[in-house]
C-alpha cells in the first residue's frame, strides 16, 4: 500500500507563485523562495528583506514581465 507523504517544499515560490524548478530547491530550502526571487528581491533588497519587507504585488509583476523575455524563463532543466 502506496502513502503520500507531502513534500514540504510547495509547488511554486510564496513571492511569485512561480512553479519552481529543479535549481529553486537547494535555494528554497535555505531561504524558501525561488532562485529568482532571491536573486531580484532578496539580494537587492537585503536589509529590508531582513527586517520583513517583502515585494508588493506591483513589484513582482514587474519582475515576472521581466522574466518572460528571458530565454531561460521555460527552460526545464
Ligand atoms: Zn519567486
């Protein structure tokens, strides 16, 4: 008899609902965000990301109109 044992990694990054990959998991499981995510709001905004901020709604449709152009962007590795 088969159990199903949910993973406690989620489908897709809690910042960008992004589905993560492969390359996400060794960052999520540091920082529980994407690679990307960590990348362009964690990184850059480090500081304030230590004191809580998170990126607002508009900030990370931007970013994800960004990622769209990026020829790696459906890339399954
Ligand atoms: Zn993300």
């Amino acid at each position: 008899m088969l159990t199903y044992h949910k993973p406690k990694i989620p489908d897709a990054c809690p910042i960008c609902n992004v589905l993560l990959r492969s390359l996400d998991l060794e960052v999520y499981n540091r920082v529980s965000i994407c690679a990307d995510c960590e990348m362009h709001f964690l990184q850059r905004f480090k500081p304030l990301w230590d004191e809580g901020w998170r990126p607002n709604p508009r900030q990370i449709e931007e970013r994800l109109k960004e990622r769209t152009k990026e020829p790696f962007f459906f890339v399954h590795l």
